[in-house]
DNA sequence: CGCGGAATGC
DNA sequence: GCATTCCGCG
C-alpha cells in the first residue's frame, strides 16, 4: 500500500519553504517571531498559543505571501482548519482568533529552528511555546562540536527566520516573484545587526544553517513547561531546566565538549553524536521505506548502541528501531512517572543520522512524520500527481532555505498508481487515524514527541490521555495485511544478506535476543526466516504501545472517531473510558507480566549498552 | 466566529 | 499535499 514515496510527505524537508511553498503554519511561525509583527499576530497563552490580532492584516500578509490577493482571513482561516486534523493546530476554544499549535506534537521538524519567540524582545515569557522553557529558540542538538559545522562556514548562512527582517510592509506584497524562493519577505540576508544578540546570533547560525537542511533531525523538545507553572509531575528535573524562558540562552550557544545536546536542552533530540552514527544508508532510503537498505554491520551496530543509548536515556520512542528489523530492541522501560529520569524533557522526537562520519551534517533519509495524513473526507479524488515539480531549488535565494536537497529521488514517487487503485486488503481507503500510532508509524514514524503528555494534559487539547492504553494489537493479524509484502520486504532484505553481513548482526543482537520477550519467534541464522522478525517487531511495537501509553491522542480526530472505525477503534475506546491512564502493569497485562521482567532486562542491558558505548 | 465538506488549482 | 475558494450550518 505504501511506497516509498508516498509516505512521506509529511516527513519531508518538503514541507518547509525551499522546496515548495511555504505553508502556511510555517509563514505564521515566521510572523509570531518577528516582533514587527506582534501587532498583528503574536503569542500569546500558553505555549504554542498564539492570537491574530489582526485577522485582516495576517491574511494580508500571507496572500502577499502566496501571491492570493484575494485572501482573507476566511480563508485564511479555513487552511488553519485544516491544520486541526493534521495536528498542527487546533483552536483555543473562546478566544478569538486565538489558536494554538499543538507543539507536543508538532516538532517542527522541518522547522525546528525556528524562533518562536524572538530573539529579542519580543516574546512574552508567557508565549514561548518553545519546549523546556529553555529558551525561545527551537534547536536542535548538536551532535558534537565539531558537527557542528564550523561557524565560520554557517555564519553566512542567513537564517531564514533568524534575521530580522525588515519587514515587508503591507503592501510590499508585491513580491510576489517568489512562487518559490519563498521569502521574499524575508530576503534578509543579513540578520539585522540590531535584534540580534551576539549569542543569539552565534546560536542561530550555529544551528541553522547546514543543519538546517536536515531538518529531519531536529527536533525539538517537548516542553515540559514553558510557562513555568509547578507540575506535579514534572519531567524533567529542576536543575535541568532552565529557569529563563525569555533567555534564548540559558546555555551557552557554543556548544562545549559535550555539546548543547546534553539533556539540558533538548533531549528530546535524538541526535545522537554522530560519531556514533557512522551508519551509511543507501542512498535514499529510509530504511523503512526504501525498499532496501544497505549497511554495514559495524555501522549498524554503533548506530544502534548509540541510538538505545538515546533511547534509553532519553525517552525516546524505541520505535525508532523498528526500522532495524534484525536487530532486538532494548527496550528502556519506561518508567512511571516518578523517574523521570534523565528524560525528563520530553522528548520524543528522534531522529536517525544517518549519515556517516562525524563531520559530515547529516542528512538523513530519515524522515519524521508529523502527522499521519488527515483522514479528509471520503476519499476522494485520486490523481496524485506528486512529482509536479517542483521549482524548489532555484538557488537563488537559497539562502534561507538551505534545504531542498534530498527529496530527489524518492519523492517522486511513483506511487500515485497505487494509490489509485490500491487494492487494499481491507478497508478501501480507510486511515485509522487515531491510531496511527500503529498503522502509520510502523512505517515511518520515528517520531512521537509526545509521549509524556499524560502529564500535562492541561495543555494540550489533542492529547488527551491516551485511550490507547489498553489497546492489546493483536499478534499479527490485523493491521498488518496490507503493508505486510512491503514490510516484508523491507525487513527482510537486511537480513536475507549473505553470510557475512548476517552474521554480524545476528551476533549484535544476539544478546538483547535473549532478553526479547521470551520465546518470541524463532529467528534463524542467515534470516533465512524472517517473518518471526517481523512479528518481534510487532509485539515489540504492542508492548512499546502499552509502556506509551497516554501518547498520543486519543481522540484527536473527535468527530471522526464516530465515523468509520475498525475493531481496533472499539479497543481504544475501552481505553478510554478510563479517565486515568492505566498504569503499565495494566497494560501489559495483556501481553503477560512475563514481559515486565524483561524490560527490566532490558533495560540493564540497555544500559550497559549505553555504557559501554558512552562515548560522549 | 468558527467549522468542515466539496470542488478546484497548483 | 496543501492550500484556495465557496458555502451552508450552528
């Protein structure tokens, strides 16, 4: 059903300006961090919570933006709309004009650059949606100093956000040229001197730029608590957070020895030091979504020991691995809210370098999914013309939007002709959004940032505790009809490989093997049998549900949950009943307490792992 | 105001 | 895919 290429597009880079249009949450992101215009839209609430002022001005501005004269907030407002189902946003119920971007999920992947609140002044402590009231800036980890990219080399690169722009006045709607080089706004090739701070500066380039255009790694972190209000269950540890919201740096924007990665800041990140991650991915592909992937088992191994050390230091979803069949997954247990641990943040988005050596920016096929397609209506229409091409590089103006890039080949995909007729094995068409969890994830999803709402649910509407705790996916049936020859595939090329590189990786995961849920599958040598891989996977991925519970949102698609449900709905909704989450051992239940213990297995050998591996 | 379906365009 | 444009509904 799926194929490479038509799964990802909400991974791709492609969503941010550079390679297509800019959208229209990232234009609005650009305005709320801009001061000259926080007469007409600004932050406001909580975090993520942003009001238009003016409607009218806003609109304006992102007509002139896209070259739409004709818009209006109407319309404007109608696109903001449809942001609800992909969760990008959702309305602040009772204020005006007031929405609020749904950060916990959202990890601007493509943007996670980007300032929500200003560098400097603008930003309301109360705003700044920005993650782990750490600062007002969205960042990304460096791997290590010296992937950092030399600032030298980044200090050129004009962010496209991170200027200060001379603004465009209302009228200056004018330049509509663009159709691509989508700022025209923003065409700020230099930041303005005066807004910036030094550090801010130094900071913003130091991220940005080349990272930028892998965007795919950043993530950002959940914030825990911007605002700064007393949790009862706060994630993240107190001498981890920083105290200054409006600081955009609490740290130092250099990034030490260890780098900005340290826990302190965005944890959520998964960017592992890349000199960990010598993993070499074929060219295009996501391991998921390639059709094959060729790696080499050292690098596989490192890339694993570094990424559980993520994992399991950092909450993030050990999904991640379930890109990595043949590999076992430890699986950090994830503890119950009272450790919070070294996450503390939250995390969630990981991010695979993919790319090799460690000076390298990296530039990872991975991609992350922000969302699993709206379900839309019915389902209609069926022309897929994806490649349309896409002017995206003119070079140009590229400066703000370094990216573009990659896409290349997989994005053209050829899917359309599936799509079209998709055979289906169930439902026709039907996305079960509400899991996507299950459906969508096991092919890409690396992501879900948002696994610690339980705790906080005040803040956010979508995420609501998730229901989905009690959800017991079955073994293997089920979902897993149709992507089963794609996954298969994919699973089993890496196995399937001769001797050598088999071996090798038998040999890797042969100890977390012993520690997977008992007799899982039977799993031969050479992976002549895969298929047991794939179940692993699938239990790994149910138990992984279970310990994730409260993740994601439930009921996100409110109204659509009534319409078209699968059995699996009907599960979810027991779940849901419950006003609390249960808790893991209830959850587990299902699967058999036996599973408990060995997480707790797991999670030594995790971290012994981790140990051993600890490098940075 | 705000919502969301439908059709349409790029 | 992502709007844009219309539009009826509450």
């Amino acid at each position: 059903m799926k194929t490479p290429g038509d799964t990802d597009w909400a991974y791709k880079p492609e969503s941010s300006p550079g390679s297509r249009q800019i959208q229209l949450w990232h234009f609005i992101l650009e305005l709320l961090r801009k001061e000259e215009y926080h007469d007409v839209i600004a932050w406001q609430g909580d975090y993520g919570e942003f009001v238009i002022k003016d409607p009218d001005e806003v609109a304006r501005l992102w007509g002139a933006r896209k070259c739409k004269p004709q818009m209006n907030y109407d319309k404007l407002s109608r696109a903001l709309r449809y942001y609800y189902n992909k969760r990008i946003l959702h309305k602040t119920k009772g204020k005006r004009f007031t929405y609020k971007f749904n950060f916990n999920k959202l990890v601007l992947v493509n943007y996670p650059f980007i300032d929500m609140g200003s560098a400097g002044s603008g930003v309301p402590q109360s705003a700044p949606p920005v993650p782990s009231g750490v600062s007002t800036h969205f960042r990304f980890p460096p791997s290590t100093p010296s992937d950092v990219l030399s600032p030298s080399e980044e200090l050129r690169s004009p962010g496209v956000f991170s200027a200060v722009p001379r603004r465009i006045a209302r009228g200056s709607v004018s330049d509509c040229s663009d159709g691509t080089s989508t700022n025209s706004e923003l065409e700020e090739t230099g930041m303005a001197p005066g807004d910036d701070r030094p550090a801010d500066r130094a900071f913003r380039n130091l991220l940005h730029p080349r990272l930028s255009h892998d965007s795919l790694f950043r993530v950002y972190g959940a914030p825990p608590n911007p605002t700064g209000l007393p949790r009862s269950g706060p994630h993240v540890p107190p001498h981890r957070m920083h105290p200054e919201p409006l600081s955009p740096f609490p740290v130092s924007p250099l990034p030490g020895p260890g780098g900005l990665l340290p826990p302190t800041l965005s944890p959520a990140l998964s960017m592992t030091p890349t000199s960990h991650m010598p993993y070499t991915p074929s060219p295009s592909l996501s391991p998921m979504l390639g059709s094959h992937f060729s790696f080499n088992p050292e690098d596989m191994k490192r890339y694993l020991q570094a990424h559980t050390q993520s994992v399991y230091n950092y909450h993030l979803s050990p999904r991640a691995f379930l890109h990595y069949p043949n590999i076992v997954i430890p699986q950090p247990q994830r503890p119950d809210k009272g450790l919070g641990g070294p996450a503390g943040v939250g995390p969630h988005l990981t991010s695979h370098p993919l790319h090799h050596q460690a000076d390298e920016p990296h530039l990872s096929p991975f991609k992350f999914k922000l969302q699993p397609p709206p379900l839309g209506r019915k389902q209609r229409e069926g022309p897929t013309q994806t490649g349309g091409g896409h002017a995206p590089n003119s070079g140009s103006a590229a400066a703000s939007f370094p990216y573009c890039g990659e896409s290349g080949s997989a994005s053209n995909s050829s899917s359309s002709g599936m799509m079209t007729n998709n055979p289906a094995a169930g439902p026709p068409k039907i996305k079960v959004e509400p899991i996507s969890d299950m459906e969508s994830e096991e092919e890409v999803e690396v992501t879900d940032i948002s696994e610690e709402e339980h705790e906080d649910e005040e803040c956010d509407v979508f995420s609501p505790p998730h229901p989905n705790g009690g959800l017991a996916p079955p073994p293997n049936h089920d979902r897993m009809t149709d992507d089963d020859d794609l996954e298969e595939d994919v699973f089993k090329t890496p196995a399937a490989p001769t001797s050598g590189v088999g071996l090798n990786l038998l040999g890797l995961k042969a100890e977390p093997r012993e520690l997977n849920l008992g007799q899982g599958a039977p799993i031969s040598p050479g992976g002549t049998r895969c298929i047991p891989l794939k179940l692993r996977f699938k239990r790994r991925w149910s138990e992984d549900q279970r310990m994730e519970a409260g993740t994601e949102e439930a009921e996100d698609k409110k109204s659509r949950g009534e319409k078209e449900e699968l059995s699996q709905e009907v599960d979810l909704k027991l779940g849901e009943e419950n006003g609390d989450r249960k808790s893991p051992e209830t959850l587990a239940a299902p699967l058999g307490t036996g599973q408990r213990r060995v997480s707790s297995e797991l999670q030594r050998a995790t971290a012994q792992l981790s140990l051993e591996n600890n490098v940075c």
